[in-house]
C-alpha cells in the first residue's frame, strides 16, 4: 500500500500549482503548495506526501455537524428541515430558498443546510455546543489535541454576508431557531478546526462500517454516505459518482475525505481547487487510488 | 426467495387503490390496478403477483435510450452533450435549460436529456434506429417478441407539446441535431415499448455485472447504474437512494427497474403514484426487500 | 371638488370590508376600517372621509428615502447601484440579487432597492440621518409635528428577517456599505412615520410640478414620478398604469399617493388590501377619480 | 422643425458605426449603415437622413399585432391571456412562462406574449389574417404598397427554434390553439413588413390621440402607449422612460416608433444596436428631440 500512495503522489507532484488556491480570506489565498495522502484500513494507517501538515476542516467539518445534528434530534426532526436531494448548484447557491416552492435547503451539504444543522445542536451554552464538535472530532480522529485556526475562523466570520444572509432566510421561513450569530459562530469555528490526511482517513474509516461509535448510529453513517455520494462534491457530485463512485466529501481548503464501504478510510489533500471548488490534485489521486484498488462500489 | 415475494406482495396488496395514476393521457389513467414483482439473480427469476401483466416502458425506456446513445458515440461526446449532475428538479423542468449558464440539460434521465441521448442513435432511417431499440431491448429481456402499446404511443405524441418545446430549445443550442419530429416520434415509441416486471428484472440483472453484452460496453453499464443512483428517481432520488440504496429507475407506467450490484435485478409494478410520480407500492415494495436481503449498497 | 370626493367616498364605503388587511404584524392587522381621500391642487386641499386618520408611510416612504439619496449622492452615484427597470415580481423578491447576472436590485421601490437607497443617505450619526428624513417630509407635508408609530417600528424591526437577509447579500456584493442594523433601523423608522390623505396629497402636489422645493431637485422629482409610474404599485404597476394612468405609490397601510402632472396630489387611504397587497378601495377610488377628472397621462 | 432634425442628425452621423447590427440572421447582419429620422404631427410630415430608407418592421410589428388582437377580440380577453405587467427581462426569456407560478406571458411586447396575439387574430384562413396585417398597416401608413422582405422573412423562420420552443409551451398551458407553425409563420411574415422612417412617425401620430380610426379603438390605442412606455424597449424600457419619457417601441432592425401623446408621432432608424437591442443612434436621437421640443409626459 505504501509503494501505491507514494507512486499516486509522484505522479501529480509536478502539477503542484496546477489550479487556484480558494481566495476568498487571505488565510487560504497563502498557504504554501503541497500534496498529500493517507489511508487507513483494517490494518493500519498508510500515508504518502504531506500527510501530517494541517489544514481546515472548511466543508468537510459539515459531516460531524450532520453527525450532531442527527445524534440530538433523530432522523425525522433533521429531515424535516432539511432536503435529502442533491441540488445540482453550487454549494452556496441561494435558489431553491426562495425560488421553487422548496421550503427547505436541498440537503445538508450546502451552507443552507449546514447551518441549520449546526443550529440543530443541542447545548445549554455556546461552549456545551462547541464542545459537542471538539469531543466527537477528537473521537473520530483519535487524538485529543484539537486545534483551531484562529486567523481563518475570524477571517471567515468577517467576510460571511452571504452566509449570514442565508442564515436570516432560513429564520424567517421558521426553520431556524436561536441566535443567528452565534449559531454563524460556531458553523465557522467548526470550520477552522484543524485536520491533516490522517484524521480525514480515519473519518472515512469511521463512516466505512455503519457501527455504533463515538456516541453516533451507525445507521447514520449510512445516511451520510450515502450524502456524499450524491451531494458531497458541490456540483460535481453527479461526475465524481460516475468517474470515481466512492462517497467522499471536499473542502475548500484542498481536502476530500472518502470512504471505500467495509473497506477503509482515505484522506487526500493539496490546496489548489478547480473550478467547482475540488481540490484539483485530490481528485486525480482518487481517482488513481480507485484504478489501484477497484473501490468504486458500482464496480 | 418466492416465499419472500409472495409476502411481500401480500403485505401491499391491501393498499393497491392509494394514490393516483398518471392522469395525463387516458391509456395511463384508465388501467387497471395491480401489483408484481420479479427478481432475477444467478439462479434463476423469482416472481409473485401481476408480475407478467405488460405495461409501458416509459421512462425506464430512458436507459437503454443512453445504452444506444453511448454505443454509438462514446463517453466524451455523450457528456459532452448532457450532464451527469442530479438537478435536484422534476422529470419535465425546463428550467436548467435557460436560467443558469448551464449549457445542457443536467442528465439523460430528465426529458431534455433524453430526448437528447434520442437524437444521438444512428441509423439511415427511422426504422433502423427503432429497429436499435428493439433489438438491444430484445436481447436484454431474452424475448424476441416486442410489442408497443399504440394507444400510449399515439396520446403521448399528441400532448407532447411541451417536450416539443424541450427539442426546439436545445435544437436552437444547436446541442439536438435532426429533425425534432422524428427523434419525438422515437422518443415516444421508446416510451410505449410493453413490459412487465420479469423483463425489468432482466434488465436490472443485465445491469448488475457491468459485463459486455448485447452490444453494450460494460463499463457503460457502470456508469448508468452510477446515474440511476443519482437520478432515476425524480427528485426523490436522493431519498430513495438513502432509504433503499439500490440504483433504480421509475417510470410513470408505475414500473420500476432495479439492481443489487453483483447480485440481482428487480423490477416491481404497481400503476398509482405519488407526488413525485414514482409508484407508491413499487416503493414500499423495494423497501421492504432490501431489508429482507440487505441489499443497499451503503451497507 | 368636494363633491366627487363626496361621491366616491359613498360609492365605496359600503365594500369597505372587502379584502384583508396586513397581517404580518398585529399593529397593522388591528387597525380599524376606513376610507378617505384628499386632493390637493393649485386652490387648496379637498378632503371626503377619514382623510385626516393618521396611518403608517410605509413601502410609501421609499419616495423620501430615493429624494434624500437622490440629493447626496446625485443620479449617477445612485443609479449605478439600483436599477430603473421594473420587475414583474413582488415586492419582497428576492430573486434578482442573485440570479440573472444582475448585479444590483431591479428599482428602488422594491425593498432591497429601498434599504439600499437608505445606506445612501448621509450623516455623522444616526440621529442626524433620522432628522433628515423627518425635516423633508415635515417641508412637504407642511407640518413640523412629525410623529412615529413606536409598535409598527418594533414589529417590523423584529420581524425583518427577510429585509435583513437582503441587506446582507447587498453587503457581500459590496453594494451597501455601513452597518446593517443601523441601516435598517432607519428603514424601518421611515415605514413607520405617521401619515394622512392630507399628507399624500400634499407630496402628490410637491412631485406634480418639477419644481425644486424642500432641497429637492425639480429635475429628480420627474425622475421619481416615473419610476412611480412603471414600479410603484408592486407588480400590479403595469395594470395600474393601464387603467389609471397616474404616478403612484401604494403601502401595506393601505395608502397610496398619487399625482396628476401639472395638475394635483392624490391621497387615498383604506386599510384592506388585494392579493398584490394595494388597497383595494384606494385603487377603484383612483380609478373613479380618474374617471371623472380624466387625469391619465396617456389620454 | 427640419433645422431641428437635420442638426439631430448632423450631431450623431458620425457615429454611423457604433455599435453592432443584429447578428442571428444574415439579412440583418448585412444591411448597410445609415440614419434616419422622421417627425409627423398636425401640420404635416418633417424628415432628415435616411428617412425614406426600407427596413424590416420586426418587433414595432408588436403593436399591429396587438391592435388587430384587440379589435378581434376585445381588452378582457386578450389580457386574460397575457398579462399588462413589465417584466425587467430580455425580450426572448422564457422564465416566466415556467417559472413562477405565472400562467401567461408578462406582456405582448416579449415574444411569447406577440405569438399569443398573434394566434388571436381571426381569419378563415391564413391570407385573411395576413390580409387584416397588410391592411391595418396600410390604412395607418397611409400607402397602399405594403411589401416584405423575403428574405429576412425566411431566414427567421428558419432559425426560429426559441420562438417555436415558446410557442408550444403556451399551446401545453392552453393558452395558444391554433396550429403552431402557421401561427409563427403570421408572426414573421409581420416582422418581415417593409416600413420607413415616415412610416413609423405615422403609426407614432395615429397613436397620438386616442382617436377611433382604421378599424382601431381609440381606447385601445391609449393602453397600447402605456405599455410601450413600460415594455416597448426591451429591458431598457424603465431607463428610457427615465430619460425620455416617450411611450416607444424598437426593432432589432434598428428603428424606433415614439409617441408625444397629443402632440406627434416620431420614426428614427439606424441599424447598429446597444447591448439590450435597441438602435444606439436611435436612442440617442430621441434623447436630443425631447430637450429640443420638451416631449417629456413627465416633464
């Protein structure tokens, strides 16, 4: 496995700088080129590349907000508020909040649905809630020590108009409920916690087995896997499945975390992004790693 | 596996007069009610209720529509020309055509779409390319006597104005070329092409393995069942794969067509629909056998 | 004069139930039924029925906010972040924010326009804000006791989620700059500023002439006057302008202000509104006015 | 009066090339430059440039169509059938008529609101209704010799796949019956009519007055103006009533018909468009009429 890793990174190493870097908050704009990849399995762990460097959580973190927000109120009371369908729209698409008779986000991988599961969090104090985040990311990831990027949470709490917007619609239509600025706080802090391939590994390995873990259902992991594959992508979701067909889930940091079903984990990252907002290199080592292995679960 | 049917059957029969049948043309409001189902796996076809009684392909016509499409122009000129991307939207939305910059209709399996996979089956005449479609359906249902239901074939024709207005706008994106008339002609053809449920349970099961057969690649297979996970179901879709799991593809008939990778093709039938226009007992149906067999593939 | 309005008054008072009123917050949905009407032309003020109750400005006080930002910022400034085009669409849309590629609200008598044309208006503080959309209104109302109505501002304060999200997208767009809450404040101060038919008449009178009066460009006052007449009944402006052919401003109040050219101010009051959210007694008493003055532009 | 048009033109002759001429056909792509103006009010008729120059009638077309719908079939039933309402979109959307619960076409001044009236007109067969076309024109020309051109009316039959698109959309609503294509064929032949400066100033005279002639209600005539000034100018009409305030409508061949209304009726011509279609010389020399002789209804 380590011989295929560090080959999938050698073969996308030149194209380093292939693409843009997110630009909307300077602390994503310049952050340095790299590209890297871990795996876990039943085994173990198997990393090639910039494997251990950080990066943010960004819209991957949307998975344990989904997690939460399922853990606190069941699966009736989420779906009642937010969609199960993919949109076909980019993720902080306005549309289907006002247009269309919709009365609900899509589903809960655009921001729209994401911040109204993270308002679904229950918690006495805005720190109970937080907590509720670190605990079953440290969980997950295995490691205690969860950090934060502090210039990224506040950079993107300053420039989140249109989030906040979002956020004031999904209140008028009664879907939200509680403080929106604190419930856009802790969607953002969320979103600067701090990962590297490995915890993004072991996420896939914790959502590949439907098991009861971390306090979560796994009968809910099955949900969200099956989120990511119709949704998790943005509006490239729809080619992903057909071109790679594992459910995974990007982030505008350059991370996808992936998971190959009672098979393993995989977390990929390098920080330039395509069009739709993929990592440009994760992608094409997923899609190496899935020729490799045969992962693709319509194979 | 019988004894499954059977009960299965037996549990839904009850309800055969909830919901509605397609009202849009008198051939599909005035049928009769019933219910079937029929799987097909390595050993052999499983059948229970109205599992012979033929009904009309409709939108289920939409995959072996792509099969011809993708036969005779291959991967990249297909999707050059229609998406992969779920929209979220149901089957006749105009919408993505016009609004947004997208270029071409979402997916082959909305109307636009198919209209335009429709397009692309070559041949010198009408005939022959309908002759295609016979033969390839031929082949896959292991019966050389198909038949078309004229009635549907010749309502469907006359209140198709607004697929008409489809054609004409993705002719005038210059993404449809031939004469509109005839490719409809062909389209709606497809669409009253007769079945029953062991026929849809030979096509899942033609879909299951990705083998080359019947003409057809099987890495095209692949990709179909990939869409139909996505997109076979209206915009119950992304429900219908977190509940079921299983690719499938409904049709307004009251049909639908399904497959356990690696396992087994199912096709149920049961004319009254819900909202979103998928049969209400299909449904329920293949709910209930995935839970039987535990076939959803995020399990 | 008296007499008209005499009749008119009487030819209506009997439907004066017909229709609902406001029913957003409860300081609009309680206030009694009435009727009233007042003329002002170059003679005098004419009045008929409850033509001096007092009730709120309003959509109506989108005229003042577009005087005030017309006069510090001037046409181009103004006019290069709203647009002059009608929408077709209710008031509240929000729809062209973010759609189409229009980069800034369609008028600025649709609500996004007015919150915008508010953030134009300049001063050191709030206060001094606040004085000048009460100094020009006290000059062409002819009166210094401007009066607010304090549980109108508060309801709508706390029920403006939707306005708020629109100030918010605005905001990403770099199109409003200043601070939200303030802006709104304002806002929603101007809609609760407490009018009568005098009062309506008397503005009517003031945009009938061109004349610079009150700090007020002449040459801004024509610009208002059309833009009255093609977006200044939601979207029943265009019927509006079919059948009455006259400048003209409606509230949720159910106020409307309305002016002959060269001729007279017109203000009309009844509470109930129609679907489109006019007073239903305010437009047919227009349309009676009209008649019998033959006052259309277009005739 | 002719010293005021020839100094018109003079100011703006020597941007003849500003701009480009309608591109989607040949036949209007390669017309030569030029510019025209002409003025008819009760003394007589007053031209400059190129005024007697031959151009295709193309949207203009909009108001006969309009006219002969109304007097076959009277205001309620035309406007049951397309709205009164602006609809700050380009002329060819077809949003409305999906979109939005909106059941009919915004206006009869976007395409699928003059296919609408168009199928109106009532003929045994198709030369009667063409016939009343070549008529009425006639009658408001004041010439006898109504021609076409052949080949613009060709061409854009046969690149009409968006308007053929529209037309069957409004014939699934059941708002259009009649046959499809005999109907856009009547609707070509129309914006195929050959006209000129002097003709347009004479249709904008007959408007002028609301007086029953050729057949046409005086009625009619006035709510005809007050849509051309809310919806004759593509979605630049709010703009131009704001700047000109003239009732108006423009053809993608580069004319415009103007209205004083009382006072005279105004044709310009100069083939080379703005972005939004409308003659950019045109414009320009209605902007330099109204301050020279203050037409301005709001003024």
């Amino acid at each position: 496995m380590n011989k295929i890793l560090d080959k999938i990174v050698q073969n996308n190493i030149e194209n380093i700088t292939l693409g843009k870097k997110a630009s909307y908050i300077p602390a994503l704009a310049n952050v340095p080129d790299g590209i890297g990849i871990a795996v876990r399995d039943s085994h173990g762990v198997y990393t090639s590349g910039d494997a251990e460097r950080m990066f943010t959580f960004q819209s991957m973190s949307k998975i344990v907000l989904l997690m939460l927000a399922l853990k606190d109120n069941g699966f009736d009371y989420v779906f009642n508020h937010v969609g199960l369908e993919p949109s076909g729209d980019s993720f902080n698409a306005i549309s289907n909040l006002d247009f269309n008779q919709a009365i609900k986000p899509y589903n809960p991988f655009i921001n729209a649905g994401a911040i109204l599961t993270t308002s679904m969090i229950k918690g006495e104090t805005y720190d109970e809630k937080l907590k509720k985040i670190i605990d079953l990311s440290s969980c997950i990831f295995g490691r205690s020590n969860i950090t934060f990027n502090d210039e990224v949470y506040v950079s993107e709490r300053e420039s989140a108009n249109r989030n906040r917007a979002l956020a004031y619609l999904l209140k008028e239509k009664e879907l939200l409920t509680g403080n929106v600025e604190e419930i856009l706080d802790l969607y953002f802090r969320a979103c600067s916690l701090e990962v590297n391939c490995i915890d993004l590994a072991n996420l896939g390995h914790f959502l590949a087995f439907n098991k009861d873990a971390c306090g979560v259902k796994g009968d809910h992991l099955r949900i969200i896997k099956t989120l990511m594959l119709t949704c998790g992508m943005y509006d490239y979701s729809g080619e992903f499945a057909v071109r790679i067909g594992l459910p995974s889930k990007s982030g505008v940091s350059g991370g996808i975390v992936s998971c190959a079903p009672r098979r393993m984990g995989i977390g990929v990252f390098s920080p330039r992004l395509d069009e739709k907002g993929n990592s440009i290199l994760g992608v094409r080592m997923m899609e190496e790693l899935n020729k490799e292995l045969e992962l693709n679960i319509f194979r």
